[in-house]
C-alpha cells in the first residue's frame, strides 16, 4: 500500500479565514572576524563578532529558495563588509550591513545586533542593535 504523499501542502491562500501577516527570516550567532574598534590595541589585528540579523519580508507564499532571503545572503555581506577593511565601531558595520539586507526590496526593516565579546572585561559581549526600515 502506497503511502500518500503529504505534497502538495495547501498554503495560507487555500485555507479560508487564514491570511499571511509577515514572514521574518534570520541568522543568529553568526561569527565572523573582523577588523574593527577605535583603540590603537585594536588596528592591524581581526577580532571576534557574533551577529544576529532578522529581515521582515512582505507576507509571501514561499515554495522555493527564490520566493525568500537565502541565509547564506547574510553571511556573505557580513564577510563582505569585513574583507573592505577596518571598521572603526560596530555600529557602523551594523549600519552598513542592515543597508545591504534592505538592497534587497523584499526586506521590508532589518534588525542587526552585534556583539563583540572580550572588548570589555566583565561582560559577556558590549554590542549594539541598528534597526533600518523601508
């Protein structure tokens, strides 16, 4: 007996009183080196951030990879904006990186935080957190 296949799932659109709100997409803990921070001990050496980004897209049917934002996205504009050279703070390489999600007009507001663990003894990670918005 032949066991029935559990595609094709109807989606939102085929389900009466059902209606697609947002769809948010996003990367946590994302590690990347760069070479980033204001003090002299910092210029000419790659230090440790930990990204998380999350992008709200318009509410979309999503059946293929192309219908949304692909994680590895992220990840290459992260390593982009650090291959660029020195950034001085992080919210400047947060800022640059949340303008590059929303390139993308499907991204409707993009959250970027960063933390940058050891840059300040006694806490965990100092960070920050950009938000942009269409």
């Amino acid at each position: 007996m032949a066991v029935p296949s559990p595609l094709p799932f109807p989606g939102a659109d085929a389900a009466p009183g059902i209606r697609r709100e947002g769809l948010t997409v996003f990367v946590r803990g994302l590690e990347v080196a760069a070479g980033i921070g204001v003090h002299d001990h910092e210029l000419g050496r790659l230090q440790r951030l930990v990204l998380d980004v999350s992008l709200e897209l318009a509410p979309a049917a999503v059946e293929r990879l192309a219908d949304t934002i692909n994680y590895e996205t992220v990840a290459e504009a992260a390593r982009a904006i650090a291959a660029e050279g020195h950034v001085g703070l992080v919210e400047t390489f947060a800022e640059r990186l949340a303008l590059a999600m929303l390139a993308d007009g499907r991204v409707r507001r993009c959250t970027v935080r960063i933390e940058k663990p050891g840059a300040l003894d006694g806490a965990v990670a100092p960070g920050c957190e950009v938000t942009l918005a269409r």
